[in-house]
C-alpha cells in the first residue's frame, strides 16, 4: 500500500492531460501544458506545434466517429469480420 500512497499524493502536483483538456474544449490550458512538457518554455517549439495538431487532428476524428458503438461489431454486416478478427487474437494468443 505504501507505493499506492506515495503515488497518490505525487498525482495532486502532476499537471492535467493534454488530450483530456482538449477534450474538455480547453486549448489555452493543453497548449500551455504541451510547452510545459514538449517545449521547455518555448510555446513556439515545432514539437509543440506538431503535438497539438496531432491532438487537434484526434479530437475531430473522435467527434466524427462519436455515433460509432461497439454493437454495431454484432450487426449482419460485421458479424464474419468480428468473428474473424476475434480468431486471429486468440491465434496470436497461443502462439
């Protein structure tokens, strides 16, 4: 329990996730954080440029695929693709 403890009181110092603040909609505070992090300061850092696009570019991929459930793997239509790539995972499983 020691090691949950000490990890528990660190996590209160610890900055938030990026990705989840751009969730939340908040892109002051993730860009902010990604210089913290990525840029050593430097907001201009193409690093930092590049991570936040790619978080931006993740973001409107899940928006865009936010009706997408996981029953539709149970429909006609998906059922043999289902059952095929539930069989490879095993296969890769026992191997």
């Amino acid at each position: 329990m020691v090691p949950g403890i000490i990890l528990f009181a660190f996590m209160i110092f610890m900055p938030e996730s990026p990705r989840w603040l751009a969730r939340k909609d908040r892109w002051d505070e993730c860009h902010r954080i990604l210089t913290l992090i990525h840029g050593k300061g430097d907001p201009d850092s193409p690093f930092v440029h590049y991570e936040l696009n790619d978080i931006k570019e993740a973001c409107a991929l899940e928006a865009a695929l936010a009706d997408v459930t996981y029953w539709e793997l149970f429909y006609p239509k998906n059922i043999y693709r289902t059952h095929i790539g539930k069989s490879l995972k095993c296969r890769l499983y026992i191997t």
